[in-house]
C-alpha cells in the first residue's frame, strides 16, 4: 500500500543527513574527475518533468516567511514526483531545540556547521517529508526550511564554506568521505549545490552506504532532496527537485 508521509524528529533529521546526503570519495554525479569545490559546471539540460496532477500554490503575501503549515503546504504533493504515492500522511516540525541557532563556536569548526546546517538549525521554519519508495533515484527525504530577511542565502553560503572544509568526517562509527559541486543544469536557481556522502564501516572494502543530495536556496526558502543507496551509486533525479522548486518560486511569486 502506498504511503506518503512527512515526518521530523531529532532521530529523522539525524538519518536526514546520513539518509538524505549525497557525496563521497567517488566522482559527484556527472562529474568524472572534477574536483570536491563550489566550482560551478556546465551540464546537460535538465531532464523533462512529469506531467503532476498537483497544481502550483497560490502566491503568499510580499515578503511573507513561510511557516511550517505553509511549508507543509508547499512540499511535494501526491503525483508531483516518483516517490511521493496517494496515501495522506503527518506533519511534524522543527521543534525549538532542534532548531536552535548555532553558536558562533559550532560555526568555526567545518564539519559540526555543515551537520547543522543541513539539519536546518537556525530555521524560522521547518519540515520534513519522508517516500515510501524503492525506485532507483526517487527522493528518500526532503526538507523544507525558510529563514527571515536574508538568512536564506547566508545559511547557504555558510554551507558552501562548511562543505570545502570538511572532505571526511567520523559520523556514527563510519568515515564518510563528502564531495560536492555547483549545479547549473537548465531551472535550478542560481545556490543549488549537489552534494555526495560515501559512508564506510572499519575495515570495509567498499561503501556502507551513499547518499546522493541537492540542496538548493529559492529566495527565502530552502529545499533539500536526498536519495540513498549502495551499489549501483544512487543519484537524486532532477525532476522532483526541480517540481518542489517550481512550488517555492509560485509561492512567492519568483
């Protein structure tokens, strides 16, 4: 039975980012040999979207900030992407510890930012959406954040800066190695970062797991799909990231 559901707790959003990321010591998607950094890259136009049975929000008010019944609203709805099936669901949202703003020495320290920051600490706003999904590519977990101002693109920039200052970390009991690279495929704004996380246990020859993620800034908001896997190398599919960004830009009317 399909089940389509969004769910945020400390437990989830830790899973988020070792079930939710995407990098490693592999080349980033479609890109063989390219350097781990925030380099900007040409890639082939972006892949046709499904045609969704979901029509697009209704503007909000200028300069409105989401909250989290409007996040909900905002996020992937059924038939809008594979994954995401006819069954309703819950909410849950970032509670006030959860979402607590870093303090200036977390900042400091790259990979203890890049986790917070891709837990969305520091959000005016949060949720998270979980698929019932086994296709190859589908969206595991996506998160919805929105942030007062202009926070949005700061909390973007940090994690640019996080990212090339945490290549591995020990996360769990296992080293994952992070590779990340910009990404300028046809509609995805301007912050959009794909992002790669190859998980490996103690003494292993291969990966535990991996984690394929696009993170992208849509003017005050922040969205972030992630798809999980091990053999073959997983690899988020474009076009439910590119339909949630199409529902962030008619919200606020981008």
């Amino acid at each position: 039975m399909s089940e389509y559901r969004l769910v945020l707790s400390a437990a989830l959003v830790t899973a988020g980012c070792l079930l939710a990321s995407a990098c490693a010591g592999t080349p980033a998607p479609g890109s063989a040999d390219r350097p781990a950094d925030a380099t900007r890259t040409s890639a082939a136009p972006a892949p046709s979207k499904p045609a969704p049975t979901a029509a697009l929000p209704a503007p909000g008010a200028a300069g409105e900030i989401p909250d989290a019944e409007r996040l909900a609203e905002l996020a992937l709805q059924p038939g809008e992407t594979a994954g995401v099936l006819e069954d309703g669901g819950s909410t849950h949202v970032l509670d006030v510890v959860e979402g607590r703003p870093m303090s200036p020495a977390e900042l400091r320290d790259p990979c203890t930012a890049m986790w917070g920051l891709l837990r969305q600490r520091g959000a005016q706003a949060a949720v998270s959406q979980t698929f019932d999904t086994e296709e190859p590519g589908s969206p595991t977990v996506n998160f919805l954040s929105s942030y007062p101002g202009t926070d949005a693109a700061t909390v973007f920039g940090r994690l640019r800066t996080a990212l090339a200052g945490c290549p591995s970390v020990e996360e769990e009991g296992r080293t994952v190695a992070i590779r990340y690279e910009g990404l300028d495929t046809a509609g995805f704004p301007e912050d959009t970062l794909r992002i790669r996380m190859t998980m490996t246990d103690a003494g292993s020859t291969g990966p535990a797991e991996v984690i394929d993620r696009i993170v992208a800034r849509v003017g005050v908001c922040i969205t972030d799909l992630s798809a999980t896997g091990t053999e073959p190398y997983p690899g988020v599919s474009e076009a439910p990231v590119l339909r949630q960004i199409d529902r962030l830009r008619a919200a606020q009317g981008l």
